[in-house]
C-alpha cells in the first residue's frame, strides 16, 4: 500500500511508512494533522555541505507559501526563516519546484509536511525528479530523499545549538562560569573595597602608596577594574597614605635625600650650617619630623658644615679680628717682620687659611711689622747716641745725622756729617789736664747692616770701616 503522505509503497498490513513513519491506519481520505508551523525560528548555520542550495516548504496549496530554510548560504528572504542549502542535506545542489510544476532546472521541491490540513497527493516530501511531463514521480528508497524525522532532527539540533551559544554567554555575562570581573572600587574607603571585592569572590591584599589623594582611598587595583579573573584569585587595593616629613636628623645627607624621595617630598633643599659635628651630618629639618606634607610642601634641611679659619691676609687689624671671632675662635695677636704689607696689617694666622678647626679653637694672628722702619729707628739711634765714631783709626764726633734708607735683607744706607778730633794730655807746666782739637766737617756717608735679632752687625762708610763707641 502507498503512504498517504509521502507517496512511498509499503507492505499490506503496515501499520506505519517505512519511509516517513506515517500512520498508515489513518484514513486516506484525511492527512494526519501537524502543528502548523509555516515559519521556523532562525537558528545558527550548521556546516553539512556547501553553500549556496535552500531547502523550501510548500505551507499551502500548489507551492504557495513556501518557506525556506538558509543553512550555510545567504540568509533567508523572509524574516524569521530557517534555511539549510540542499547540498548540506542531499550531497547535491537541488532546488526544489513546486509539486506538479515543470522540473527547469534539474532540482526537486519538497512539499511541507506541516500544514494543518493539506492534500493528501500533494502532502508529500518528494525527492524524485519530475518528469519531462512535469509531474512528480513518487521516489523509491536510497533516493536520497530527508525524511520527517531527519528533517525534524536537523531544526532541532540547530536551535538546541543556538541555545547552547546563548546560553553559554549568557551565563557567562551573568558570571555563572569563567570567573568574575574586579569590580570598580577606586576611590572608596579601604573597609568598602574590601567588603566589595570579597563579596565579589575575590581574596584581598592591601598595598600602601605615598598620595596626595585623600588617605585611606584606594588608588587603582591590580589586576585592574573589569578584569576577569578566577573566584578566590587575589586582588591587591593600592591605597592613598600621607606623605610625612621623615625622621633624618644625625643621618648623613645622602641618606636624608633617599628618605625623602622615598616619601615622595620633591621640593627639599639642603643649607650648609656651620657646625662641630661631622661634616655632612644633618642638624635639622623644617617643618618637623612627622608632620604631613604634600609632595611639593617646602622641606629645608640644614646639613653641617665645618667651621674653617678664614682668609684675613690683607685686612686691617679690626677686620682680621672680627672675621676670626665670628668662627667661634679665640685670637691671638703677634708681629711678623714684612716688608709686604703695610705696617699692623693681618699677615698670616696659625693654623693657616682654609684649615678646618672646630669653633672654639684658638688661632694666632700675625699683623705686619715693617723692618724698614725698626731698623731705620735702629740706624738713627746709633749714630745720634755715639759719642764718637773710630774710622780708619781716626776719631770722629758726630755732629748730625742726615738721610737713613732701608736698603732691605737687614741693611740701612746712611749719611752724616761728622768731624775729626784729636785729644792731648797738657804738662804739668802747661796746667795739666787734656786739649781737643777738631778738624773740619765732613759728610760721610756708608751703610749699617743688621742681623734678625736687630743687632748691629757691622758699618761700612766711604771712610772705611767705622766702629761706634
């Protein structure tokens, strides 16, 4: 017997098609009644075979109201559609004509099995080819026909797809699997963000940054906001603490700077201050240790400087002094004989210049004493208190003493004006006694020369050498 629906034979007493699973007991004069569903809802491509063929359903009479079905090709014309290409399904490309219509293109059309109520010679699913009549024959087994069933099969397997796919991202956007995003916690309070992130499933770690941005904020997260990451992973919160002045006094200044920038304080300066304490070493820090800052807050450091003996060659005495106590030191004065500096000028101290001494100390300062001028006096003294002088033997009174030049290396040029004279002793017939006798003046002129301790070393003069008494 034939199946009222697809048109195949079946033995006689066959409850069902062998080809469709049609009930055969069904009268034949009505088809058995489907769920109408004339358009299927899309569903993702499945790759069977190639693009380019479509599957159509006849949901009325004569072909009218065909549906396609666009698997694997251009999507379908109507909206709504579901489309597979007849080569995914049949190995081949086929479109299939209405039923009854002239086969014109080598293709076969399938009538749709899912009209409520339909012809039973055309609610067939025909995979034969039509006839150069035009008409359909009934297809045989191993035509290659799809039968209800697969048909079936294949929609469903393509929608359970599609909902599969959904499903899949919808559970993932809902964070049923894969993991949770770091939720956006920068800027609440340390308690907030933790409270967030661990109800978020996320174990928390807390690391502290020197900020200018309200205390006790979080800063940024790591890994950052919106970041999937495993439930339990860690999440560290980088948070906002105050930068302080740190604690550097009696630390060296290399020292204080690498504290300082580990604070962050970028506006310090160092002022060198005298000091007894080691060179370098730090005396204090303004504003306080502790205190608060920004990182452009002034912070000045005064470092220790040692005290040195100045450079006071050159200045008067008042001024050499002075320059000297304000070091801290104790002055000691003394003469130097210098014909370099004018005479009470500071000269020299001991220690010398540049000498680091801690305040204090003492320091003797030496004034200039000219020689020139002590050995001139010197000179002149010499000549004016002679009672004579012994030239060459001869005797000589000084009567003046003219220019005295220092001549340097101890020695001073002289001029006097000095004149011989002669004593005799009278007889006793003559009244006893003595008799002077002078002769003329003369300019004599010579030099005396001095040794360092201002004794006179000796005296040369035109004359000859001359001995003072």
């Amino acid at each position: 017997m034939k199946c009222p629906l697809c048109q195949s034979p079946n033995a006689a007493g066959a409850k069902f098609c062998s080809e469709c699973g049609c009930d055969l007991r069904t009268p034949t004069e009505v088809l058995p009644v489907f769920p109408q569903a004339t358009t299927l809802p899309v569903v993702p491509q499945v790759p069977l075979a190639a693009d380019g063929a479509t599957l159509s359903f006849d949901d009325g009479p004569q072909g009218q109201q065909a549906s396609t079905l666009p698997i694997g090709g251009a999507p379908a014309e109507e909206a709504g559609s579901v489309a597979c290409t007849a080569a995914q399904m049949f190995g081949g490309t086929r479109e299939m004509p209405a039923v009854g219509e002239p086969d014109t293109s080598g293709t076969e059309r399938f009538a749709s099995p899912f009209a409520a109520s339909a012809d039973p010679a055309r609610g067939v699913f025909a995979s034969a080819p039509a006839g150069p009549d035009g008409k359909g024959k009934a297809p045989g087994k191993g035509s290659g026909r799809l039968t209800r069933k697969q048909m079936v099969a294949i929609v469903i397997a393509a929608v359970l797809a599609a909902a599969a796919i959904a499903a899949a991202g919808v559970t993932y956007a809902m964070e049923l699997w894969g993991g949770h995003s770091v939720p956006d916690v920068v800027g609440m309070t340390q308690a907030k963000a933790r409270t967030t992130l661990e109800d978020a499933g996320f174990a928390v770690t807390v690391l502290e940054v020197k900020s200018d941005d309200t205390e006790n904020t979080v800063l940024l997260t790591d890994p950052g906001v919106g970041t999937r990451a495993p439930e339990g992973s860690e999440v560290a919160i980088h948070i906002a603490v105050a930068r302080v002045v740190p604690e550097v006094v009696g630390t060296t200044q290399s020292e204080a700077e690498a504290l300082m920038a580990d604070e962050g304080l970028q506006n310090v300066t160092y002022e060198p201050t005298k000091s007894n304490e080691p060179e370098g070493t730090v005396l204090g820090v303004d504003p306080a240790p502790g205190t608060k800052a920004q990182a452009q807050t002034p912070v000045k450091v005064q470092v220790a400087e040692p005290y040195t003996v100045p450079d006071i060659a050159g200045k008067s005495r008042d001024e050499a002094v002075a320059a000297l106590e304000a070091e801290g030191y104790e002055v000691t004065e003394a003469q130097v004989n210098t014909e370099d500096y004018a005479e009470g000028t500071a000269v020299t101290t001991d220690p010398p210049a540049g000498t680091k001494l801690d305040s204090g100390s003492g320091v003797t300062l030496y004034l200039a004493h000219n020689r020139s001028t002590e050995l001139i006096e010197l000179t002149r003294k010499l000549f004016g208190d002679a009672s004579s002088l012994t030239i060459n033997g001869g005797t000589y009174e000084v009567r003046s003493v003219g220019d005295v030049t220092y001549k340097g290396d101890g020695a001073c040029s002289f001029s006097i004006v000095a004149r011989p004279f002669a004593t005799t002793q009278l007889p006793w017939f003559l009244g006893g006694g003595t008799k002077t006798e002078y002769g003329s003046e003369e300019t004599i002129t010579g030099t005396v020369t001095w040794t360092d301790a201002n004794k006179l070393g000796s005296i040369d003069s035109s004359l000859g050498a001359v001995k003072a008494s």
